[in-house]
C-alpha cells in the first residue's frame, strides 16, 4: 500500500461525528480527498471493537482502529506488508493489546464490590435494558457497547464519599479508574497516546518513512494522543471548553463544532503541508 507522508488519528463522538446527532456528513468531502491521497484516518475512541466495525463501515473507513481508550489497537490484513511487531491475529486483524483482558479486571472488581454492596452495578451484570436505562443508547447500540473486551464500566449509584474509596480500592489492586459521567471505567494502564505512539514506530519501521502524526479529539481523555502526535487538533465543542495540553508547539483550536472543526482545520493543515 503506498502512503502519503501524513496519518490521521481521530476521536469519534463529538470530534468526527457531531456532538448531538452522530452525523459526520460535514466531514464526509474531507474524508474522501484524504481517501484519494492515501492518507490514513485511525479512528481513536473509547468505542468497543463491536461498534468500531459497525461505525467504520458506516463512514467508509477501512484502515486501523484503536479502542476502548488506547486499550488495543486492530489492523486490518494488508495494510502493512508484514505483521506488525507484537501482534496476534484475530478475526481478521492483527491485533496489539497494551493490557489485560476483561475477565481479570472484572475478577478484581467482583472482590472489591462486596465492600460497597448496593452503591454499584457494572456492564456485565446488567441487562441490555438497563444498559439502554443508563446510556440512552437504543438496543443494538447498547448491545455492541456491551461487548468490551478490555474493561468495565461501572454505574456508580451510591454516594461521593464511597466512590473516593472504591476508586482507591481499585487502584490499590493495580487498576486505573477512569471517572467519566456516571460510569467508572476500570481497566488498565493505557490511554489514546501510548497507542498512537506504538502505531507510529511500527508505521515507520514498515514504511521506511518518518510520518507526521495529526490528533483530532474534543475532550480530556484525548489530551494523551494530542499530547503525543507531531500536531495537535483541538476540536470545539457545545458542551464544554477545549482539552488542556502542555505541548505549545503544533497545536491548533478549530473555530467551528465536530465535524465541521474537523473539516476546517484538516482542509488548513494538509493544503499547508503540500
């Protein structure tokens, strides 16, 4: 596969697709001359590998993914002339993880939660209708968002106070909460950056190229991946202020929401670099 000297990775809700209705047309133009160059667009997101297919096949994608916050990342066959350094194959993909699956995380959350009986409940121990209760998701979305592979969300229902020491407790037994709206997601030491910087080295070691990296994302658990790519993307969002980075070099702040943000400042950078 040739390349173009650029690979784009992306936060999904609120950055590619609008923050309220999911659409990414405003982007769809966008997504087709990046198609055209060769330039690759890594979906980056806290998605399950379940919704990333189905999503990627909606937008028209079919390159690398990376889910459930940098947890793993998959390659479809063929994108790379060899197998990527560390990866196995599954269901079609080369697949790298960078922690352990879901059933050890869930082992340990099942010994801590006998402490805080009543004040929570987690995906795997509820029904897909109480799923939807609680994500306002319909069915079949809440049904693929169930299929984690690498973590556990928790709905917390009990008070402030005992989420502190539930948190705790969990990071004491070697996990790394992540506090999002109403869930806990508990899982391990990953996150967006620590991928997208394995996805550059093995992209240079296979194409014989140095890449620039470009990071498109609206919220804090994207500060990581903008933090670790050459460019910086900070999409505006309704609902909150652009993520706070520390790098001061290379970083840009759309003036338009979602996709629109994401078309802007993609249509700048590119026509810049060329």
């Amino acid at each position: 596969m040739t390349f173009a000297n650029n690979v784009i990775f992306t936060d999904m809700d609120g950055t590619l697709l609008d923050h309220d209705t999911y659409s990414f047309e405003a982007a769809r133009p966008t997504l087709d001359s990046l198609k055209e160059r060769g330039i690759p667009v890594i979906p980056t997101t806290s998605k399950t590998y379940a919704e990333l297919i189905v999503l990627r096949d909606t937008i028209g994608l079919d390159g690398p993914f990376i889910v459930e916050n940098g947890a793993a990342i998959y390659i479809p066959h063929g994108f790379f002339e060899q197998k990527p350094a560390g990866t196995i194959w599954q269901d079609g993909f080369w697949c790298k993880s960078f922690i352990s699956s879901k059933g050890y995380w869930l082992k340990l959350l099942e010994k801590v939660a006998q402490d805080f009986s009543g004040q929570l409940n987690h995906f795997s121990n509820m029904s897909i209708a109480e799923i939807q209760d609680a994500t306002g998701l319909d069915e079949a979305s809440a049904s693929r968002a169930a299929q984690r592979q690498f973590g556990e969300p928790v709905l917390w229902t009990g008070d402030d106070e005992s989420k502190q020491k539930f948190i705790r407790a969990m990071k004491e037994r070697g996990a790394y909460p992540l506090e999002g709206g109403r869930f806990i997601h508990i899982s391990g030491d990953c996150n967006k950056g620590a991928a997208l910087r394995w996805f550059m080295d093995e992209f240079d070691r296979q194409t014989q190229q140095s890449a620039t990296s470009i990071a498109l994302g609206d919220g804090k658990n994207d500060i990581a991946m903008l933090e670790a790519a050459d460019i910086a993307v900070r999409i505006a969002s309704p609902s909150h202020p652009p993520p706070e980075v520390e790098k001061e070099d290379q970083v840009y702040t759309s003036t338009l929401l979602g996709p629109k943000g994401w078309t802007e400042m993609l249509t700048q950078l590119l026509a810049l670099t060329h």
